[in-house]
C-alpha cells in the first residue's frame, strides 16, 4: 500500500483528501498537518513514498517543505496543491524538487488517477505550464544534453496544446511513456532552476 501525507492548511481539503485516501484500497494517508510546522515535528518519523503540499502557505512555507523534503535521503514524490493551475508558484515548487501538482478542485477520481500515475513515475503537465517551463529552459540557456531530444519535443508538443494522447501519437509512443518523461522532465528541472 501506498503511504501518502497531506500538509493543508484548509480544514475541508485536508479532511476530504484523507477520506478520499483511506476510501482507496491502494492508498494509507500516513499523516495530515494542518500547519507546515505540525509537518516538521512529525518528519523523521513518518514514512511516506507521495506527499501533497499545499504550496499557498503563509511565508512561502509550501515551497520551503517541498525543498525540505526533496533534500531528505526519503525517494518521495512530491505534488504541490494549489487553487489554480496558472500559480506561478507551482514553478517554484518544481524547482524545489516537486513531480507534478494537483489543482484542488480536481475531481476526486482525477486525483486517485494522479496519484497512481506518479506512483508509477510518470506526471501530468498543462500546456500553460509546458510553456513556462520552455521559456525558463530557453531564456536560461538549459544544457540541452539535460533534456533528451524526446523530452524537449514533448514540451514543444504540450507547450503548442497537444494532450498526452495527440503527443502519444505524433511521436508514436504510449501515453505511459509520454508521462515517464513528463516526471523525468521534472526532475531534470529541480537541478537547473
């Protein structure tokens, strides 16, 4: 089974994600913190493989768990929560170590279907968000031997408004292969931000 932890500050959030993790045969909710602080006592006790992070925390303290996080020795995916999928601090919490995120108002069944994708290693991406990170790529000048040749024509795919699906097929590949990469995407990013 498949620990997870929330750290959310919103009472009906938190509850609802609990609920919806201890409803699943394939998923512990191993811990839910209401403050970023209550996360931090409890840290080096728990033992967790996926972490949701609310990343609108007062004083930047969703990023500054993610980074907390992804510095531990624990190999822990970590997805951001956030109101809106144009937050620009999901960047930052990409950067910070982050494999993906969650919009809270995210279907329930879209949520369980996210968590078993990042269980396996493969992400999600929204072409505003390819977009972005395109930009980062180029305006910085992103050693393009960091990204492979399929990773960085995934991008431009996703960043033009192609689906997984639509990229799947242009490039001839499965949709799980398309969101290994996306995760590898990730991880790639948090070395070069």
């Amino acid at each position: 089974m498949t620990k997870v932890v929330i750290v959310e500050s919103n009472n009906n959030i938190r509850e609802g994600l609990k609920i919806l993790l201890e409803s699943s045969t394939r998923y512990n909710c191993v811990g839910s913190f209401k403050t970023p602080a209550a996360f931090r006592e409890k840290f080096n006790d728990l033992e967790f493989d996926i972490i949701l992070i609310e990343i609108d925390l007062p004083s930047e303290e969703g990023i500054k768990l993610i980074s907390m996080v992804n510095e531990s020795a624990m190999s822990v995916s970590i997805l951001p929560l956030t109101l809106f999928e144009e937050n620009t601090k999901i960047i930052e919490a990409i950067c910070s170590g982050a494999h993906g995120y969650i919009v809270k108002i995210t279907p329930p069944k879209q949520i369980v279907q996210y968590l078993d994708e990042i269980s396996l290693r493969m992400s999600h991406m929204s072409t505003f968000l390819a977009k972005r990170i395109l930009n980062i790529i180029d305006k910085n000048h992103f050693n393009s031997k960091k990204l492979s040749q399929t990773e960085r024509t995934i991008l431009e795919l996703m960043a033009d408004g192609n689906s997984v699906l639509a990229v799947s097929e242009r490039i001839k590949t499965d949709i799980s292969v398309i969101k290994r990469h996306l995760y590898e995407i990730y991880n790639k990013l948090q070395y070069f931000c």
